[in-house]
C-alpha cells in the first residue's frame, strides 16, 4: 500500500475510534456501517473478433455516525476504490475522506481525495483535492454559507505540476421574518 492508502485509511479508523469515546458516548455496532465489493466486468469490444476488455472494481466504503450531547451530529466517511484491468497497465486508484459536523446553527464538511490514474500507454499521474465547506445560522441573522477547494496535479513528464486554490463562494442570505423563503 502506498503512503496515501494508509494514511487516509489510519487517519478514518483513528478519527472514527475517537469520536466513540468523544463526550462520554456509547459506542456501539449501530454507529458503524459499511461494506466492501468486488465486481469482474468483462465488455466485447469488436464482436468476438478482437480482445474484450476486462476489469475487477474493489470497493471498502466504512461510516461512523454518532450524537455529543443531542447537540452534535459527527459523520466521518472513509472509502477505496481500485479499478484493475486486466491485462492492461490501466489503473485507477481513488480514495476518498470525509467528516461532517452538523449542528443547529452552525456547521462543517471536510473531505480529502487523492486519486492516481494509469493510463494504457503506463503513464500516472496523481492528483490530490481538498474541500472545505461551512455554514453559520443563526435566528433573526443573515445566513452565511462558504466553500474552499484546492486541487494539487502533480507533474507527468514534461507537464509541470500545477495547484489551483479556489475560495468558492461564501454566500450571505437574509430572510425578512414573516415571509415564507
């Protein structure tokens, strides 16, 4: 496993395994779900008269929900996915975490994706994107509501790596009371 893989893995068990103890809760089987797959696909490409094209999809998808105090809802994401063909240097390597903290007037979502892709001819290229969103609300206030994405592609070749950063927007809405939004 490269060191993408473990960490995002270890970073998701770890956060899941503290957030049961966070705030005195119980932890139970009920708070985790989750699943892992594996499927073979295998496509025609030329009517019996060329080579199909075959591919395995592996899949371990993990969710960890929990309550602090009524007041709090934590979710914390984690999932792999591995696209293998068979046969072929093509790969497509994409996991993915996430955590939500969700309160009345106020809230937040991290997530963390790194994906890695081989093309036919074996070339990789890697790319990593972070987002951030986040909410405010708050009674008789305006609503604010912001996203930040940053995405990181990393250098193939000749091709320099390059890195966009993009606040998003931040929104603002205010509701005149009485009136229906």
């Amino acid at each position: 496993m490269s060191g993408d893989r473990h960490a995002i893995l270890l970073s998701t068990a770890t956060l899941a395994v503290t957030l049961c103890w966070a705030g005195g809760s119980r932890a139970s089987a009920e708070n985790f779900r989750g699943y892992a797959q594996v499927q073979y696909q295998s496509q025609d490409q030329r009517g019996g008269r060329g080579s199909d094209i075959e591919w395995w999809l592996k899949t371990v998808h993990l969710d960890y929900g929990t309550k602090i105090r009524n007041d709090y809802d934590i979710t914390v994401q984690g999932e792999w996915n591995d696209l293998t063909y068979v046969d072929r240097p093509d790969r497509q390597i994409n996991p993915r975490g996430a955590i939500r903290l969700a309160h009345r007037d106020f809230g937040a979502t991290a997530a963390y994706r790194p994906l890695r892709v081989t093309d036919e001819q074996g070339v990789t290229t890697r790319q990593r994107e972070t987002t951030v969103s986040a909410y405010l609300r708050r009674p008789r206030l305006p609503q604010m509501n912001g996203t930040f994405i940053r995405r990181r592609q990393f250098e193939v070749g000749l091709t320099p790596a390059t890195t966009s950063t993009r606040p998003g927007s931040i929104v603002l809405q205010a509701r005149l009371q009485g009136v229906p939004p």
